[in-house]
C-alpha cells in the first residue's frame, strides 16, 4: 500500500469526523457568542472543519481528478493546516496528560457530578467509562489529524502543478 493510500484513508476518516464537528460548530459559536473565552476554541474547531473540506477538495480535484485548483484552495488548507496543527497537538498533550493521570480525570468527573442538581444511579460510573472511551478517541484522532496535516503540506510542494493556470509555466 502506498502513501498516496493511506493518505486517501485519512483524509475520509477525517472528512467525516470534520463534517460532524462542522454539526457541533453552530452549538460551539452560540455558545462562544455568549462566554468570550471559548472564542479562541471555536476558532480552532472552525479551523479544523475548514481544513477537511479543504484537503478533500484538494485530494478529489488536485490530485485525484488533475484539475486545476485555485490557488485560494491552497492557501486555505495552509492556513487553516496550522489551525488544525494548533488544534490536534493541543487535544493530544491533554488527552495524554487526562489518561496518564486519572486522579485529576476523576476530579472533574466530580466537580461536573456535583454540578448536576439531580443524579441518576449509575450516573457516576457511565461517564467515567465514557470520558475514558471520549479521551482515546480524541487522542487517535488528534494523532491521525497531524499525521495528516504533514501529509497535505508535502503533498501540496508536491503537486504545485495543480493551482498552475492550464498552459502557463512556471519557468522564466
């Protein structure tokens, strides 16, 4: 199996997880609209979402199809590349430091517990079980996604052609 493969996987894997996360994007935003601090993670999750479309867009048409590619295409998967890097690097030393230290992960689950004004028998040991299955998750797909986005950065020095006007050269 060869690279250019494996990356096609990704970048499926990662489209459909983007086009999930595009659904939660408009929770995010009106929630964001309302507390300032969770701009800057909305921003990052806006980025990632943009990033998948963007690298699928490029895989299908630049790549896949040789067809011509705006230039704003690539600038948009680089931009929003190093948004998603901030993103998928940041999840990954958390989710590591939650997994590495679940004393700490046990101290959240309590504080949000005690938050809940009515608790449901059972409650308590679903979530764990559930945070933990969320934290593995986030870590395989966080690690996919920077696996990702270095794959797409040296596919686009690679494929350079396909934002070249059809019959212009680069050279002088």
């Amino acid at each position: 199996m060869n690279n250019l493969t494996i990356y096609r996987i990704l970048t499926y894997i990662i489209f459909l997880i983007g086009a999930f996360m595009a659904m939660l994007l408009l929770t995010f935003l009106m929630a964001a609209l309302a507390n300032p601090v969770l701009l800057l993670p909305t921003f990052m999750v806006a980025c990632v979402v943009i990033y998948s479309y963007c690298s699928w867009r490029f895989l299908t048409r630049g790549i896949d199809a040789h067809m011509y590619c705006k230039t704003s295409l690539r600038d948009l998967t680089r931009v929003n590349g190093y948004g998603a890097l901030a993103f998928a690097s940041l999840t990954a030393i958390q989710c590591i430091s939650l997994i590495m230290n679940p004393a700490l992960l046990n101290d959240i689950l309590e504080q949000a517990m005690s938050m809940q004004k009515s608790s449901v028998e059972g409650m308590e040991e679903m979530m764990t079980k559930f945070m933990g299955f969320l934290l593995k998750f986030m870590l395989v797909y966080s690690v996919l996604l920077l696996v990702h986005i270095f794959s797409t950065f040296r596919l686009l020095k690679i494929h350079a052609d396909a934002f070249d006007l059809p019959g212009t050269t680069n050279n002088p």
